[in-house]
C-alpha cells in the first residue's frame, strides 16, 4: 500500500537532485573548449619570450606553466588539485590526506554551495517528503552538509588511507583539448597508488557509494530504497566527471584573463584628437 501511495519516491529525488546539477555539469563539458581556444589566445611573443621558449620547449611535458586555483570561480574549494609534476608525485601522508578532506568540508565555499543547492531544492520541492517552511529548508541544508562531511572524508581521507591512493586529481595540462577532456574523464575511474602506480580508484567510486548509504539515514524514510541509492550513485559519477573537467581546465582561463588584463594595461595611450 505504501508503494502505491508513493510510487517510486527515490527517483523523484534523484531526478530532482539530477535537475539542480545538470547546468553545472554541461558547463563543466562546454568550459574545457573555451579556456583551451582563450590559453592559446596570447599577445605576441617578444624576442626576448621566444629565446626563452626555446629553453622551456625541454621541460615542455613535464610542466604546465599554470597555477592551479584554490577556488573555482574564487568560491568552489579546490584543494585537492595539482600539476601533475615531479615535485608533486610524492605521496601524501596521512595527516595531509585528511587535511584535504577537512578543507573540502570546512571551507566557506562548500557551505555556501550546500545553501545554495538546499534552497533550488526547497524552491522545486526536491524530496518532497520534507514539505516546505523553514523547517524543511533546514532539514534540506542539515542532509546537503551531511553528504558534503560524509563524501569528504570518505573519498579523500578514509579510502585514500586504507587503500593507500592519492585522493588529489593531478591535471594535465598540456595536448589537445580532446585529449585532456578524455583524461580528466577518465580520472573518475582511474587513479594513483601512494607509490604512484594507476589503480581502479576505488576511493572515488566506493567513496561515492558510501556517501549514498551514509545518506539513507537521515533522508526521509519515503525516500530510501536500493534502487534509488544507486540512481543517486550513478548521477554523482556523471557529476564527478563534469566536475574534473572545471580542475583540468580552470587553470587555463584564469591565465587568459591574467594575460588579458597584462595586454590591456601595457597598451599604449592613443593620442587625444587622433
């Protein structure tokens, strides 16, 4: 009877869930053609830039040349992202791996995301079961900080820990954009040993899925069923993967407005009444 009265409430929240990340998600695929074109849209090389590219051209593979932010867009916390270069292959310890998924959490940027995702929940009455009022917009917030602590520490501190993984996503930073759109993809499924061998990132995957367990005891009981769980699973990896397209390609926007911003302060006065 409680099926019929409710049918199939778990998939209306993870459709709900799915309609509040889907903007971010397409952006994610849209942003990497952009930044990689706006990279490549630099002032001209004086001599003095030439001669020097010459000597970079060794190291070419090996450094990308930008900085990766700490934010995304100055608020999505990025602490788990770095160049994938020599001096930052070595392992983390324990203590920096749940450094980051302490930063992960704590960081303002996250908590301004989870009220910013719990009020498009409350204004398209995602899980429905909560009703509405203030009452139910703080019980949607309460669960969005809920998934962010348990998926955290569970993707980039408890798994990395036991497995012995990197939790961090080590960007590429040169080749072709359709290349790099395909590695960072890929990063999702793939990840490094503490001694730098690629493995079945399992922190990622089973992190996820954790989460989505951990959630099924304080979502409303409406709203809990297996299959829904895994719904919810396989829409976050879709998302994570949007996600890593934003870490591999934000370096390259962020050094096109660096530049642009160069160009126009160096561009020489017109004369007045010419």
């Amino acid at each position: 009877m409680d099926a019929m009265k409710h049918p199939n409430p778990a998939k209306k929240k993870h459709h709900a869930r799915f309609r509040m990340e889907w903007p971010l998600a397409l952006m994610a695929f849209v942003f990497p053609l952009y930044a990689q074109e706006a990279a490549q849209s630099t002032v001209p090389a004086s001599p003095q830039a030439k001669s020097a590219s010459v000597v970079s051209d060794n190291t070419k593979n090996q450094k990308t040349g930008d900085e990766v932010p700490k934010r995304i867009f100055w608020v999505i916390p990025n602490f788990m992202t770095t160049n994938d270069q020599p001096q930052n292959r070595g392992p983390l310890t324990t203590r920096e791996k749940y450094s980051i998924a302490w930063h992960q959490f704590a960081d303002p940027g996250a908590h301004f995301g989870n009220l910013v995702q719990a009020s498009i929940s409350q204004a398209a009455n995602g899980i429905p079961h909560y009703g509405q009022g203030w009452g139910a917009f703080g019980k949607r917030f309460a669960a969005q900080e809920g998934d962010q602590f348990s998926s955290s520490f569970l993707i980039y501190g408890v798994f990395p820990q036991l497995l012995h993984q990197d939790p961090r996503y080590f960007r590429k930073g040169t080749g072709s954009s359709i290349s790099r759109v395909g590695y960072a993809a890929s990063r999702v499924f793939v990840a490094r040993r503490d001694n730098g061998h690629s493995v079945f990132n399992a922190s990622q995957v089973f992190g996820q899925l954790g989460q989505a367990g951990i959630s099924m005891s304080y979502y409303p009981e409406q709203d809990r069923n297996v299959r829904g769980l895994f719904l919810g699973w396989a829409i976050s990896q879709g998302y994570a993967i949007g996600w890593n397209q934003l870490k591999e390609f934000a370096p390259d926007l962020n050094t096109y407005l660096r530049r642009r911003s160069q160009r126009k302060h160096m561009r020489p006065m017109q004369p007045s009444g010419k």
